[in-house]
C-alpha cells in the first residue's frame, strides 16, 4: 500500500478538471488524473463547438481537447487511465480505489460528468454529432430552417422541442407511450401543435437511424407494431441525463434527486475537501464554458483547502 | 423617447457578456451590449494569459478579447459604447440611462467588472502587465525564483504575499503605514519573515516605478521622509478593488459591503429579470474562466425568464 499523501486528485479528466488542473499544477500544487474513457469528456466526442468563447469560428471538440489537456500537462499534470470505483475517507485523508489500488489525497476534485441517455439503436453513435445530437442549446442553431426529429416524452423533451422551434422550420416529436411532462409543458407546446410546427407522434418505438446520399437522415421506427419512417436534417433525443456518480454510493457525499452532487458556493460538497465542478454537479448547464469556469472556482477553493491545512 | 422595448441589454463588454451574448444571440434573442471603455474589458488590457483554457501556450490578451468580440458578433450581438448611469423600473421593464438616454429592456444582464485600485504614480500604467500587476493567481507563476516587490498592508496584500512566496525567490512587501489585517495573516506570514523571504517595509510611500535596460524594475520610494529604492523584477499591488456598481446607487439592487451584486445559483439578483456575472458579481474570482463560465450560465437563466414571460 501506498502511503503518500498526494495534495489533490482530480476524478475525470473532462474541460472541468482540465481547467483546475491548469489552475493548481501552475501553482505547483501536485495533481493527478484520473479517467476512465475519454480525455476532454463530451467536449472531445462533439463534432464542432460553436459557442465555447475564444474561438469565433468554432473549433472541432476534439482539437479543443487536446487543447486543454496541452494546457493542463504543459504546467505538470499528471493525467492517468483509472477507474475510480470508491471514495472514502480516513481521517482527513480521502482514499480513492483506483482500479483496484488505493489513492490517498489531501482534496479531491469530482468531475466526472453526466452522460446522456442513449436509445441504443444502430447508427445512433455513427452519427453522433453530425446528425444526432444530445443537447439543443449547444447545436439547435445548427438547425435554422431545417427539419428535426425529437425523441422523448417527458420535462426536457417537451422543452427542449419548444426552445427547438425558434430554429426548426418543422418538428417530429417521437413519444414511445404517451407524454409524460408537467402540464404547464404540455399547455405551451400546444400553439406549436396547432400551427403545425410540431407533429406529435405516439407509441413510436425508434429502431434504426441512417442518411442518405444526399446527408438527409432517416429515422426507422415502428408505430402500432407497423413500421414507419421519418426523413429530417437532424436527431435530438431527450430521454435522459445519467450523472456519473454511482462510485459515490456510501461515500457519505450527498447528492440530488437524479444523482447530481451538491455543493455550496465554493463548489464544496458536504465532505470537507472534497470539491465538484462541471456537469457532475448539482446546477450543471451541460455547457464547457460553465464547467471550465467552474474547474477555475474549484481550483482556486483547493488552493485554499490545502492552506488551511498547512496553517494547522 | 423610444418605447421600443429590447429583449436583453448587458451592461459592460468583458468575456461575461460577450460570453452571454455569443449564448443568447445564437438563440436569436436579440441583445445590445453597451460599453464605457474597453471592449473585453481587464482581459484586453492583459499582457498574456496563461490560464485561459483551451490556449495551451497561453495568448495575448487584446487576441482574445478581440476573438470574444467576433463571436458574439458573428451571432448578432450588437455592441455599442455608452455610458450606463442609471437603473430603474417600470413596471416588468427595466430602465437604463444611456448616454443620457433611456433604454428600455426586459432583461439585464450587469457585467461591469471591477477594477484594481491603482497607486496613481508615474510609470504604473507604462509597465502594467510587463512588470506591474494587480493579479497574484493571473502572474505570479511568470516569477519563479524572481525578485518581487508587494506593495499594500490590508488581508489582500498578506494574503497574496504569502502566495507569491511560492514563486519568489525574495519578497520586500512595501507598506505605506502599519499591516492592518487579520491577526491570523500577519501569524500566518510570520515564517516567511523569519526564514529571509519576506522583508516588511513599513512607511514607505511609492513614488514611481522605472526599468533599467536590462529589465530590471525599479520602485523609488519615500521611508520617513528619506528616498529609498527596490530593485525587482516585478510589482504587485494590492492595494483594493472598485466594483463598477457605482450607477446602481438608487436602483433597489443588493451589493455587499464592498459593492459587489448579490446573487442568486441562476445568476439573479433580488430584481426578477436582472442578471450578474463576472467580476462585478460577490463571490467573483477574477478570473476570466469563471467569468465565461458565468456569462454562459446568465444566458441560460435570461433565456428561461424571457420565456416565462411570453407565457404569461
């Protein structure tokens, strides 16, 4: 067993964890790494981002990435491979299990992100981000004028269709049962309904998604046991969020309702030194811009954790 | 007087609201920013910035700023220079003086930032970011193992001292009377003191900040009534920070005791449909990280406020 104590670990290695490492290893304080997946997070699997500030064109998810991670290991951060099964504490200590070893540290950064639900369905991850797509407030504008599919029936579905509508020049909203949303929802997308911006089509079961030739994607569902098909220019599927804490269970760290971590102003959850940035928390936007400045606010409450414990 | 109501005004043009405004143009709602002084605000008059992410070599402050201001343009974000001098209700609509005249909106978004207290002497704003600095997290790691001079005597100037020792390689901290701060910092400074690498000035004014040709800086001095000299290789002032909140005297908007905006998780202040982020909000770090990050989460809640309000 290793005894040494690290000064901070970071759990996950997505824009927010980037950006604290940026901040603390240009501090000299000693971090390390660890994911589990992917390096950037979601940022690194989006095809092109149009609204992180900085780049008045865009830049292509991975690039940005890479980026990011230039920037965090230019100032020594040491980023690993490693799934984080546990957290738990020893004292002060926090230990982590690290694919099966135990990590001790001072602080600990959670920034594991949340993932969205997938349908599952053959060619949902082929055209992820170039014809499906998980977030409206990051690629809607992608859409103005164009047709678009909806898959869900609950809250964010029905949100997420209404906020699509001021891009869309035509919504199919694809409900598996019946819609399952607040009425206030229901009661404002019916305008929509009624001017025949947005279909609503229930007991649509989606099987397959595919493009043609000519890049028009289509939808291959079934409806009432016949199959039925959708041509549009764009996919979004709101069935869900899935926070990326189940490695939390019996850490004592408390979390919402639907798994997201809580924390206070200084991005701290319940368990002193332990800290949460980025789309793992409780508040989230899903946005990279808000989880890099989050990653900064936490760095800056870590630098001051460990002082405090220095001063002891 | 215009009776035209605008959906969002944000006051001030650093990355807070370029960043909100890159979010809430693409989403077509219209939005006019006005600035005073500097588009891209401190971050424009930044020499370098090193922890921005997603510029793993850092850049130029006036490249970024100036790349922030593309992007919200690209999307239709109109920025004009004006001076905001007041703001007041009417009914749901808030009323912004604006060179004088009124400007009516539904939403605010209050991006005003704040501003370091500068000393006022002769070579401070010729060397500011080439030697003079007002930021211990922004600059300090450009001085490793280098001289530095800290000029001020309040919690800040010992707080950021006791930082900076982590790069310095020797620290003459420069108070104009006695330190005037918590017990527990002047404690907490006491070992850098001791062990040589702070030395504490006490009565010296700060006259004039020169540099040699070999780069080396030079702060002229006043230690009971007798000249004195420190040669550096950088400054950093601590002296105070001015919140731009002067023109919501009257407004109904809560500050803190500094004057900074209080608000609330979604970025709202105690007036429904008036935002803060950045710099200007309590809880600010003066980072411009958090201050994009804010920016895009204010976009967010302005959008969902607009919405509630075509509801109604």
């Amino acid at each position: 067993m290793n005894n040494d104590i690290k000064d901070t670990v970071m759990i996950g290695a997505g824009p927010a964890a980037l950006t604290a490492a940026v901040y603390t290893t240009r501090e000299d304080i000693d971090t390390t790494l660890y994911e589990k997946l992917t390096i950037g997070g979601l940022a690194a699997i989006t095809d092109k981002v149009d609204n992180y500030p900085g780049f008045p064109d865009g830049i292509e998810g991975l690039t940005l990435a890479d980026q990011l991670q230039k920037q965090a290991e230019r100032f020594g951060a040491k980023i690993e491979f490693g799934d984080v099964t546990v957290l738990t504490t020893d004292g002060d200590v926090k230990v982590l299990t690290v694919d099966g070893q135990p990590v001790r540290a001072r602080t600990v950064l959670i920034a594991t992100g949340s993932d969205y639900k997938k349908l599952g369905i053959p060619g949902e991850a082929e055209y992820y981000g170039r014809g499906v797509h998980y977030c409206a407030t990051c690629d809607g504008a992608f859409y103005r004028d164009k047709r678009l599919v909806v898959v869900g029936g609950g809250n964010s579905a029905l949100q997420e269709t209404i906020f699509l509508t001021r891009f869309a020049s035509h919504i199919d909203l694809l409900v598996r049962s019946t819609i399952k949303a607040s009425e206030v929802l229901e009661h404002d997308l019916q305008p929509y309904i009624d001017s025949g911006k947005v279909t609503v089509h229930l007991g649509v079961t989606t099987d397959e998604i595919t493009a043609q030739a000519d890049q028009t994607m289509v939808v291959k569902a079934t409806q009432d046991t016949k199959p039925v098909t959708f041509e549009t220019d764009g996919i979004f599927v709101f069935i869900g969020l899935i926070p990326n804490t189940q490695f939390l269970a019996g850490s004592g760290i408390e979390l919402d309702q639907v798994g997201l971590v809580n924390t206070n102003e200084h991005l701290e959850t319940n368990l002193p030194g332990v800290f949460a940035a980025g789309d793992v928390r409780h508040g989230a936007t899903m946005q990279i811009a808000s989880a890099v400045g989050e990653g900064a606010t936490a760095a800056l409450a870590i630098r001051e954790y460990l002082d405090e414990l220095k001063r002891q």
